[in-house]
C-alpha cells in the first residue's frame, strides 16, 4: 500500500495573492482527511498551532501524520545563514515534539 500527503499550500492556504480568504489550518487538516490523505507537511510556521501537544492532538484526530517541513534559507546570502538555522531548529523541534522522530534538515 502506498500512503500519499499532502501538503497546505495545495490548499492556496499559504498564497498571499488569492482573491477572497484563504482556508485555515482546521478546514486544510479536515479536507486532506476527506480525501484520503495520510500525511501533511507543517506549511508555513504558525499556520498550523506551533504548541507541540495541541498540533499532535489536531493531526492525530485526524488520523494524520506530520511529514516534513519546508524552511527557506538563503543560502546564497550567508548573512541569513544565522536566521535559517534557528528557523530550521525551531521547526524540527516540533516535527520531533509532535511525532516523536528525529528529523533530518538538509
């Protein structure tokens, strides 16, 4: 069996030229659950609950997991390399809380 995810840009949830409100995180989850989706990537941070015991209730309940994340660092400007690295340490530290798992950050 293949389990396939999703993640909530698919859902326009993280564009900011849309015409009309973007979905929250609670209609993202429920939707990717409706459609036969076994997993999620985080998104962006704070578009889903950053509180570790609340996100793996909400991904739980659902019967998600949570995958991955994406974390933009400007590699090409090592003056952002400080600021990527605690962004990407945050990030994998609720990837870790929430599913238990050591994350890999490339």
């Amino acid at each position: 069996m293949i389990k396939i995810a999703n993640a909530p840009c698919s859902w326009g949830a993280l564009e900011f030229d849309l015409a009309g409100k973007a979905a929250g995180y609670s209609l993202v989850l429920d939707e990717m659950r409706q459609t036969g989706y076994e997993g999620t990537e985080l998104g962006d941070w704070g578009f889903m609950p950053t509180d570790p015991g609340l996100l793996k209730e909400e991904l739980h309940r659902r019967g998600l997991t949570l995958l991955g994340a994406f974390v933009p660092v400007a590699l090409k400007d090592q003056s952002t390399h400080p600021q990527g690295i605690a962004a990407a340490l945050k990030v994998a530290r609720l990837l870790a809380a929430v599913e238990g798992s050591s994350p890999f950050i490339v």
